[in-house]
C-alpha cells in the first residue's frame, strides 16, 4: 500500500534534512521559495499520483508568470529531491524525466518615462495607495529611491516638520534577513517631500494606525514584501493598464532623475538626491540627458544672440 505523502510534504523533510545543514541560511531561504511554491502550484497532491504528463503542466503553468531561469531553477530542485525519493524507493518514477522548460518572455522596456508619461503613472499609483505596491511605486517615482530604501522606510524616517525623509538602511527582499546597510556610505541621505506626497504618507499613517516608529511604511501587514519580480511584474502590466512604455522598477529612478536634470534641476543637487558618490556617476549614466540639456541650450544661446544682433 502506497504512503500518503504530498509532494510538498516530502519535499519539506528532504531540504529540512539533506539542504539545511549544508547551506548557508541565504542559500536555503532558495529552498523554502521552491517549497512554498510546491505548494501553491501543487496543493496537497500525492507523490505517488504525480505523473510526467501532470508534472509538466504545473511546469508549464509556472513558465507563464516566472522567467525561464526561474522555472529551470524550480524544477531543478524539485528533481534534486524526487531522485533521492526514487533511490529510497518511495516512488518508482522519476515524474521529472526529460521536463521541457519554458518561461516567460520578458517585454522591452524603456530606460525611463517621459514627464507626461511619469506624470499619469504617479497620479494613478497616489489615487490607489492603499494598494502597498502603488505606493512603493509611487515613493520610488517621486524621490528617485533605490527598490530596497523604499522597502526599508519606517514612520521615523519622516519628518514631517522640516518636510525630509532619511535614508539610513535598507530591506533585504532577496534573502529576507531583515533591515541591511544601504548600498554604500554616500546612499546615506535626507530627500525634500513636496507637501501631496508628505499629506500621502501622513493619511496613510493614520489610517493603518501604526503604533511604532520603527514599523515600515510599505507593509499593510496584510502580505509580505514583494520580491523584485513580484513588483517588475506589476509595475509591467500597470503600464500597459495606463499605456505607457514599459519600464523596470529601477525605470523609475532614472525616470525621476532624467526630469529633475531635463527640468533644469543642477548636477550635484540630482546627484546627492539620488545618494550617487560623486557627480562623476551622475555623469556617466545620466550623459544622454545632459547631452539633449546641452543641445537645447545651444539653441538658446543662439537665439539670444540672434535677437541681439538685429
């Protein structure tokens, strides 16, 4: 008679008992991704009623919202263990067998928005806040923050008196061990709010009633913290909901910097708000802006000196 045992059950016991003790926590927190997928994709599916057929349709399945890497690392760790259930001769058959591995394509996308375009994103992502993917969308949009900084935020980093906001940590997303440096000592920073983003956050404070300081602004304590693919993903679709060019959610710091300088905004004032090292850096990515900045006020000075020859 065969065991009662679901997929994700045996899967459990074998990363609990053969990963655990080998990897470093960082690397396994890989294995307890894979795990709580398993179960989302699997249910409480036996082991012994899995077949290749019905494999590759839960395979196939995850390629449509994952990227062909991830899948490849889904499945490769799932057949790690079905080879060890295998050996032991809890099932006869590898199920994992020659899978085909698909993903999904990634769109095109743009490097930043133009000031219309940022300008319907943000009004969208202010109007839905509540939605804590909009709002971190909408903090990153407004303030050029890097993905973890806007993640790492806590109600004492709003000083709503002198309308600043400081940066001083971060959020480990990827391996989730918790609030991290920031990515280098110049990240460290205070940011002007204008006062519709300021009025935002204290609204919003208010209504999720936070009661410590050190609680951080983007989590409703409904969901977790997304992971970067999770809000690439939805900052992908809110785009084409909006029809704007498609951009990666590290697009938006661009976004916010390309507008700043294109507005007139001077180097070293964008470069400390982005928190780069020097202007050096601001330089070198943002050279196609300050090239067109250039341009345009070649043409000025042209024109200026037109007007006073006549």
């Amino acid at each position: 008679m065969q065991k009662e045992e679901t997929l994700a059950t045996y899967f459990y016991q074998w990363m609990e008992t053969f990963k655990k003790p080998a990897l470093a926590p960082v690397t396994y927190i890989k294995y307890q991704n894979t795990y709580r997928q398993i179960q989302q994709y699997f249910n409480n599916e036996n082991i012994h009623s899995i077949s290749r057929l019905s494999y590759q349709q839960v395979l196939n399945e995850f390629a449509k919202t994952h990227a062909k890497r991830t899948t490849a690392g889904f499945h490769k760790q799932i057949r790690a263990a079905i080879l060890d259930a295998v050996e032991e001769g809890l099932i006869t058959t590898d199920f994992t067998r020659k899978a085909i591995i698909t993903g999904r394509k990634n769109k095109k996308k743009q490097k930043f928005l133009s000031y219309t375009e940022w300008q319907k994103l943000i009004t969208y992502t202010s109007n839905n806040c509540t939605n804590s993917l909009n709002l971190i969308i909408y903090l990153s949009a407004v303030t050029g923050m890097r993905y973890a900084e806007v993640l790492g935020l806590t109600i004492a980093d709003i000083d709503f008196k002198n309308k600043i906001v400081t940066i001083n940590k971060t959020w480990d997303y990827k391996y989730h061990t918790g609030f991290k440096r920031t990515k280098n000592k110049s990240s460290v920073r205070t940011i002007d709010l204008d006062y519709q983003t300021l009025e935002l956050l204290r609204k919003l404070i208010a209504k999720r009633q936070f009661k410590e300081e050190h609680q951080q602004i983007c989590v409703d304590y409904k969901y977790s913290l997304p992971v970067s693919a999770t809000i690439n993903r939805y900052l992908e679709n809110l785009c084409e909901k909006l029809d704007i060019p498609i951009i990666s959610f590290h697009g938006l710091r661009h976004t916010h910097a390309s507008i700043l300088l294109f507005k007139g905004v001077n180097l070293i004032s964008v470069s400390k708000r982005l928190g780069h090292k020097d202007v050096t850096t601001t330089q070198s990515v943002y050279f196609h802006v300050i090239k067109e900045m250039e341009e345009r006020e070649t043409d000025l000075i042209l024109s200026i000196l037109d007007e006073a020859i006549k």
